[in-house]
C-alpha cells in the first residue's frame, strides 16, 4: 500500500512557499506535485519553497520529491489545521511546531512522525537547563533569567557588555518582532528594574554576556557566529552533517555603544562577512554536540555557537525552523533537507528520549 505522508508546514512559510499572501486548506497529492513543478524552476522563490518544492538553480530537491522518489503520496497541511484524525500514516513536522497533546495522540495511533520537537525547546531557557543537566555548563555564557517578580541584579561576575533577548526568538529578533539590545553593564543594571516591570506575567528576559572572540582565522575579529547544522536520528546521538559551517565574521562597534550606552543587536555588529569554516579544529566540539542528546527523533537543526580566547565553544541558540538547510556547506554532501528526507520511511518512527 502507498503511505500516504503529509508535511506539516507553519501557516504563514506555507503561504510563502506557494507564493501566495494567505493560505488555509491542505493541499491534494496532485495539487502538491503541480506546485513542485511551479515552484522548482522558480529561482527567486522563498526559502520555505526550496525546502518544499526545491530549487533547480540550487540543485535542491526538495522534501516533496524525495519522498514522492520513496514512494509515498504527499499533501501538504498548514499547522493550524492539524488534528488527531489526520489522514496520513506519516507526518513530517520538520517545518513547524506540533502540541504536545497532539503528539501524543498521533503516537497512540502509531503514526510516523518526524521532525518533533517539544514545544518547550521553543525556549531558550529550557535548551539552557536541559544542557546544563547533561553537563553541559561551560559551554553557556554567563546569563540570567528574570521574570517581572525577580531580583532587578545582574550576576555578580562583571561583563562590560551584555545582550538582551526574550526567551523566544531567532535571528537577532524577539518573539514580538524587535530587535535583541546590546547594553553597557552599568547602563543595563541602572535600567534593568524599569525592564522587568514591562515584563508580562510568565514572560522571561534574558540578559546574557556579550561573547567576544579573537578569531585568527577571521582576521581576530571580536565577534564571530558559527552555525552548525546537526542531524538527530532515533536512538542516536545528535551528530554534525559533515565538517563544514558557516561562519558569520563581525566587528564590533564599540564606540557607538560607548556613546548611546544601549544600541541594537544589529547596529552594534553590523553587517557580517560570511564564509565557510570546518568544525575540525574547534575544542570541545564533540563533548558539545554530546550534550545535545535531549534533542531525540528524527529532526535537523542549526546549532549557533561562538568561541573565546579560552578555545571553549560557547552554546548560543537552535533553530529547528533555520533559513540555510536548502544551502551545501560541505562540498562532499548534498543539502542536508534532500538528506533528511532521504531517510527511510520505515525504519525511523520518532522514539522520545
């Protein structure tokens, strides 16, 4: 029998990927393939289409093919019209996040499902105790968590220079869509009690040391992300896809946070060089992605990490939802979604840790 598999996708990348303002119904098997065929030849189109449909100028298949290649009949749903009696004996949920109920429900029924992971791992806070309960400390910057009820102090340990940012987020932005903040130490404790009384009740604010590097390899540029991309299969340790990172190569604009004492993430590191790198050289790199085992199942994600002086990585963020898996940092390997997507279809039912 042909399974049928339906990939899950977040209401407003699906709405992209098919180019469209809107989008609320779930695609047929036929009416999925006729976008392939759109879509693929399309080289303009939003990264959401290249992890979808594909993209022929970037040699990227796309998770439709590939698993149309394995035999399956695929449909598209946004998220928001999930439920418990989908019609699908595979869901791939790489694409967006899935309640734990739901999970649940679908488990119960012995669906596949690929691509999960827990909702709470939305939060950096939760990926930050989860790494340090497996020992991972030392590899997380000195930071702190405040709600609207704590204690308006900064760790005791001076930092001169600290980044602001909500639990939730990526690229640089908060969960509402502004930008994180760059504070001077002396600035931020002055101002950090009128900050929390903002806060909302449950919301969190994080204020973290601000991670300088010294990186020979980038001209001893101050401030230097690497993104990592990371293959998670059932029962197995989370693993690097190959050798190669991206590495994103920032000088700091010291005199203008002297100046305004506060400036944004995005004004104070400007606009970065990116080149590739390999993960070959960097300390600790194994014990770190060994800390990582709480992400369990079959799921990609990019881990951002940055390395001081002291050669120890330090953990920044993951995005299971990153914006470059489309793109081929290691020469020797297709694009990781072509990859993912390749796996069998049988052998890797999501097995929570």
């Amino acid at each position: 029998m042909v399974p049928r598999l339906c990939i899950a996708v977040a209401d407003e990348m699906l709405a992209a990927a098919l180019g469209l303002p809107a989008f609320n119904r779930c695609l047929s098997p036929q009416e999925t393939l006729r976008f392939r065929e759109q879509r693929y030849r399309d080289g303009n189109s939003a990264y959401p289409a290249w992890y979808l449909f594909g993209c022929q100028a970037k040699a990227v298949d796309g998770m439709v093919e590939i698993y149309r290649r394995q035999g399956a009949d695929v449909f598209l749903c946004p998220a928001g019209l999930l439920s418990e009696n989908i019609a699908a004996e595979i869901i791939d949920a790489q694409l967006c996040s899935l309640p734990e109920p739901l999970f649940a429900a679908w488990q119960e029924r012995q669906l596949a499902v690929f691509g999960y992971l827990p909702s709470a791992y939305a939060a950096k806070t939760s990926l930050a105790k989860a790494l340090q309960k497996l020992g991972g400390a030392r590899f997380l910057p000195l930071q702190q968590s405040y709600t609207r009820n704590s204690i308006p102090q900064l760790p005791a340990i001076y930092r001169p220079v600290w980044l602001v940012k909500s639990a939730y987020g990526a690229a640089g932005r908060n969960r509402d869509g502004t930008p994180y903040t760059v504070w001077r130490q002396e600035h931020l404790q002055e101002m950090l009690p009128a900050l929390l009384a903002e806060l909302a009740d449950g919301d969190e604010l994080i204020c973290t040391e601000f991670v300088f590097t010294c990186d020979p390899y980038a001209g001893f540029a101050d401030h230097v992300v690497h993104k990592m991309h990371f293959l998670s299969r059932p029962g197995k340790v989370p693993a690097p896809y190959g050798r190669y990172c991206q590495r994103f190569i920032h000088r700091c604009r010291h005199e203008l946070l002297a100046e305004k004492k506060v400036v944004t993430l995005g004004e104070f590191i400007g606009r970065p060089e990116i080149v590739s790198g390999t993960i070959d050289e960097v300390a600790a790199f194994a014990d770190l992605a060994g800390c990582l085992s709480f992400l369990s199942g079959r799921v990609i994600f990019s881990v951002d990490f940055i390395i001081p002086p002291d050669g120890i990585p330090r953990f920044l963020e993951i995005n299971k939802l990153a914006a470059t898996f489309a793109d081929a940092f290691d020469p020797a390997l297709p694009p990781l979604i072509d990859y993912y997507a390749g796996l069998s279809l049988a052998a890797e039912k999501h097995k929570p840790a």
